[in-house]
C-alpha cells in the first residue's frame, strides 16, 4: 500500500504530459539551387551579414535573390556582391538593391576563405540566406570549383541512375 502511495506521490511530482512543439523562428529567405548544379561543393560555413533596417524589413516580405551572387575577400574583408534585396516601399530611408554586402567572419575563417579562393582557385558561393533560431539574418557560403560539362552530365546521370535504384526497389520489378 505504501508502495501505491509513494508512485502516486511521484506522478504527481513528475506529470507526464506530452511536450509543446518548439517554435523555432528558422525560415529560409533565398535559397542559391543552381550552385550545387555549377558547383562542385567543398565545404561551407554560416556567415553573418550587416544589413540595414529597409533591408530586413525587406527580407521578412521574403523579397530577395542570390542566384547571381557571390563572395569575395577584399582588402582582408569578407564582401556579398550582386545579391538582390527588393527596396521597402514604405522606408523612409531606402537602400540599394544590389550593393556589396560585408560578411561578418572570424579573422581564422577569413583566411582559410582567402587561401582557398588566391591560392587553390576555389570559388566563394552563396548557397542558402535564412533567418536563424534568433531571427537574425545568416547565410550560407561555399567553397567550390566550377564544374565543366561533362562533370555535370555525371551527376545527373549518377541521380537518375540513383532515382531508378529506387523505383525498382520500391516495386520490386
């Protein structure tokens, strides 16, 4: 009986309800797919991005594009040049649509990224511009060599060779 009691007493002390979702403000702004395409992708990191006021109000519209972009280390900064962020209408300072953008990195990044692009000829590739778990604007560069056509043919004749893998698999012909 003391037994019972002392299991009650902890259930009561330990509620066993089911758990809230989180909510995680993470959404994705712009999103760079052709260069997994044109790319060959090495590595990537998480940059931060200094913006002004017009320019996030913009992004949370989801106004932007990064397709045409791409990074650069000039004069030990790490700059965003080309992107597209459409003007806010209702600012009443505007900005720019396409001006450079400076990259916040750690100095240790900054010139891991520089020996890749002067000295390996690596290419600095925007991939994915998001808002993280803190609302703040990210985005997602990569290292990458461009890839030539027949690269390109490989890739896609190794996904659809991985697609049909699938489809027998799943039924079994």
């Amino acid at each position: 009986m003391t037994r019972l009691v002392s299991q009650r007493f902890i259930a009561y002390l330990n509620p066993t309800m089911a758990k809230k979702p989180e909510k995680t403000n993470y959404k994705v702004i712009a999103e760079n797919r052709r260069a997994r395409y044109d790319f060959a992708i090495e590595d990537d990191i998480e940059v931060g991005i200094m913006l002004t006021g017009s320019e996030v109000k913009s992004l949370r519209i989801g106004q932007s594009n990064i397709a045409d972009s791409y990074a650069s280390v000039d004069n030990g900064e790490l700059w965003l040049t080309n992107a597209y962020i459409a003007p806010y209408d209702r600012a009443m300072f505007g900005h720019e649509e396409r001006r450079k953008r400076k990259l916040l990195v750690s100095r240790k990044e900054l010139a891991r990224l520089w020996n890749a692009t002067k000295r390996e000829g690596m290419t600095l590739v925007p991939l994915v511009m998001y808002f993280n778990d803190r609302g703040l604007v990210k985005l997602k560069i990569a290292t990458a060599k461009g890839k030539k056509n027949h690269d390109k043919r490989a890739t896609e004749a190794a996904r659809d060779w991985g697609r049909q893998k699938q489809r027998l698999l799943r039924h079994g012909d």
